[in-house]
C-alpha cells in the first residue's frame, strides 16, 4: 500500500496533506486526455450506472417516456421537525418532475432515475421540505441531484450552502435551475452547484457555457417535448426543462467516466460546451 | 414609542386604499397580462397563509366572474407547483393530461390548451400565482416572452404586496377602539372638501398643538 493510500484510510488522520512522491497514488483511473471532446465525454454513453435524483414533485410510475425508476420516497416531516422518509405511493402531484425525469431519460436511456418528492404536501413548511429532501439525497449520494426549483426564503440560504458544499466534496453534482426573474433564490447561485438557464434551439444537447454568470450554462428549454401525468406527452417551456438536460449529458459524461468529481463534471461541460470547444460543436 | 408608531398607522389606515382598489387591481392585472400576450384568458390566485390555501382572486373575463373567491390547496396541480417551487412555466397541449383538463373544467368551465403560470414574488414572499390562458400559438416560443411575463409579474407583485400591507393594517386595527377612532377620524378628514377639509385640517392641528 503507497503512503498516500495509507494516509487517506488512516480515520485518525485528516487527509489535508500529500506526501511527497504519492501523487501516483491519487492518479485517475481514467485520467484526461489532452484534448477533452465531445467524443471523448458523450460517444457511445448511455448514462448506465449513474444514480440520478429528481428532487421534485414525485414521478408517474411507468410513464412510458419515464420507464423504470430505481426508487421513490417522499419526504414529510413530524411536529417536531424531524424528517421523514417514506415510500411514495402517491407518484407526481403535478406533472413536473415526471417531465423532468422524462428529459434526463431522453438524454441518458440507461440511467438510474430515483424520485424524492418534496413538493405536493402543502405549501406551509415547503422550504424546510425542501432542505430536509436535499439532504436526504445528498446523505444518500446520488450522483446527480436535479433541482428545477428554487427558494426565496433567505433563511434556508445558509443551510442550502452548506448543503450544496457537503454535495460538492461528497462528489455529488447537484444541477440547478437559474431564476429568471428579477428575485434573490437559492440555491443555483451557489458555485458549488451547476446552474442552467434556457437557450431557444431545438437540440437537447446543444448547450452554452456563459462567460458572465451566474448562470453558467444554457441549455435547451424551449417547447421542449416533455412526459406529463396520465401518461400525456407535452410541449413545455421554462428553465425547469433546460436543467434536466444539464443533469442528462452530465449522466452520461459520469457514466463514461465514473469517479469524476463535480469540479471536474464542470469543467468537462465547459470544453465540450457548443461556445467553447475549438470546432463549435463540444 | 410603540403606542405613538400603532396610532400613526390608524392614522394611515384611515386613508388606506380600500378592498374595492384591491379588486381593482388584481382585475387590472389579469386584463393587462391578457393583453399583453394576446391571450384568451388570464387569472389571479393568492395564497391565503392562515388555510394554506390557494384562493381564486380574479379572472379577465366577465363571464368567469363567479368564480372569484373559490379555494383549492395550496399544492394542487400547476398554479401549486409554481407556488412551491417558485418557478415560472409555459406548457403547451395540456389537453392531453386528462387529469388537469377535468380539474380545470371543474374550476373554470374552461380548459385550456396551453397556459403561462408565474409566481408573483415580493422580496422572499410568494404571494399567488399569475395564469395566462391560451396565447397565440408561433412556430416558436420566445424567451422574451418569459422574461415580460416574469418583469410583468415583479410589478404585480409590488402593487399587490401594498395593499396587503393596508389590508393586514386595517385587520389589525379593527376592534381596537382607541386605533379606530384615530384611524376613522382620519378617514373623514381625507374625505372632506373646500372650506370643510380646511376646518377639518385646522382643527386636528390645533389639536395636535394642544396635546403636544
């Protein structure tokens, strides 16, 4: 065993330091080529493997532009404030995470899609559903988290933050729709997060990377062909659509590269984004 | 300090806009978004905080008008979902979900086929939600039309946010009879007119000057 492995499993030690020569130890297994591509990251993935979560108001079972999802749990909690997780028998109590689960299974056909729903039980208490289903999902390590929706309450900014750095270091990417309107909400302003607005083409995978965040890359979200409940297909427009395409090309990026840590994830959608890579086409 | 800032607030509620300006302006609202877009309809729902509920506040067309004041949860299909998540939407064909298409004809008589839904956010509050109704259908829908709905709904959410601000006065003022007092006196002032409002103006001052 090389010292660095040696120091990285020691829980007595923090590993806040590298020991000289152990580099080689912490290589990547599928380390980077020199010239990072849209072949090199895209060609050929299917999204298998990668555990994608859909933080939303549930997902329609069975829904045929859906196909399997890998679980479903519902988040509450009691009168004390604590969480709850149970199994969710009620599905989507709308429509929208059932279209968002529908853009990621578009984009990655082999991809795990779990569903954790924290909308749907009442709009009193939403805010604090929404942390306590974050970090359920983010406990559990999914690889991609899919949050198209949003807070304006400042008072769960900090523990968003928190929660998005725990994410960040834990390797999961959570990819987040950007506002647009004129209001203060979290968490995609977040750097550790992936925030997407929308662009107007009609090809999920084209996608921009903005040179003037916050919002850092664009992505398909308009009249966006979308799974809806009752087994419905429909047209959708909102940066709710776009971020699920973000969260879909980087499923496939991670199934083609497992191990890549967000800030990798990141600067891969960066090189292969249609503004930034050398040929136009990422 | 606190006696002197709830008497001046009975003072402004005497002259706060009354319930008629607010329906006033949430019909305004829903007449002006439907104009801009072009639309077929367009409707207003407010969150009522002490039910958890949505309420329906107004609707553009005459016709719909006896559907102001109806309730449904605060989570309950699109407009809940906007609530909750915050998040503007556009959706196109929703014919198609028959589960949508029966509650809305239960609500409305009226089933859309596409609709624009957008929260109306002041400061980190959600107060409703906004609908625009069948708008004209283009080869391709424009992100600026997005934008202007949410620019539109900012200024909604503004104006509404001020007179709920004078509604919550007024509730808390009533019962109060000292407050009230103040506050209807104040009121009758803002009313007069001519030599009456001068009398009246003259009067308050002499007062003031002789419990100053």
């Amino acid at each position: 065993m090389s010292t660095a492995l040696h120091h990285a499993a020691d829980d007595d030690l923090p590993a806040w330091s590298l020991p000289r020569d152990a580099g080689s130890a912490i290589a990547l297994a599928n380390p980077l080529p020199a010239r990072v591509d849209r072949e090199w990251a895209l060609e050929g993935a299917t999204g298998k493997g990668v555990r994608v979560c859909i933080l939303d108001s549930g997902i329609e079972a069975e829904h045929p532009l859906v196909g399997e999802i890998a679980s479903a749990v519902s988040i509450a909690l009691d009168d004390e404030g604590r969480t709850l997780v149970e199994p969710d028998t009620i599905g989507d109590t709308c429509g929208h995470g059932t279209a968002c689960a529908s853009v990621v299974r578009g984009l990655a056909s082999e991809a795990e899609i779990h569903s954790v729903r924290v909308l749907g039980s009442g709009f009193k208490g939403s805010g604090k559903v929404l942390v306590a289903g974050l970090r359920y999902a983010v406990d559990y390590g999914f690889d991609v988290i899919n949050m198209s929706l949003s807070t304006t309450k400042r008072e769960f900014g900090d523990v968003l933050h928190d929660l998005a750095d725990t994410a960040y270091f834990k390797r999961t990417l959570i990819v987040a729709s950007a506002h647009n309107m004129p209001v203060e909400s979290f968490p995609w302003r977040f750097s550790s997060v992936v925030s997407v607005g929308s662009h107007e083409e009609g090809d999920s995978l084209v996608f921009y990377a903005n040179p003037n965040p916050p919002v850092e890359f664009y992505a398909r979200g308009v009249d966006v062909d979308i799974a809806w409940v009752g087994g419905a297909k429909i047209k959708a427009t909102g940066n709710s659509f776009a971020t699920p395409a973000i969260s879909g090309i980087a499923a496939l990026v991670l199934s083609k590269h497992p191990g890549l840590t967000p800030f990798q994830v990141k600067t891969v959608l960066s090189l292969i984004a249609n503004n930034v890579a050398a040929d136009g086409r990422g | 300090m606190a006696e002197d800032g709830r008497l001046q607030a009975a003072v402004a509620a005497g002259v706060l806009p009354s319930e008629e300006s607010f329906a006033q302006l949430l019909r305004s609202i829903v007449v002006v978004a439907r104009a801009i877009f072009g639309a077929k309809g367009s409707s207003v729902f407010l969150f009522d905080e002490d039910t958890d509920e949505l309420v329906f506040a107004a609707v553009a067309s005459d016709e719909e008008q006896e559907l102001v004041g109806r309730r449904m949860p605060s989570s309950q299909g699109i407009a809940g979902w906007v609530l909750s998540s915050r998040t503007p939407l556009v959706l196109e064909d929703v014919r198609s979900d028959p589960r949508w298409a029966r509650s809305f004809a239960e609500g409305t008589g009226y089933v859309p086929e596409g609709l624009m839904a957008v929260p109306l956010l002041y400061d980190e509050e959600v107060l409703g939600v906004l609908q625009v109704l069948d708008r004209p259908q283009r080869s391709t829908f424009s992100l600026r039309e997005m934008e202007l709905l949410g620019l539109f709904a900012n200024q909604a959410a503004i104006a509404l946010s001020l007179l709920l601000s004078a509604r919550r006065a007024r509730e808390e003022l009533a019962g109060d009879g000292e407050a009230a007092a103040v506050a209807a006196v104040a009121g009758a002032v803002e009313r007069l007119e001519g030599p009456k409002r001068e009398a009246g103006l003259a009067l308050l001052d002499a007062l003031a000057r002789v419990l100053s």
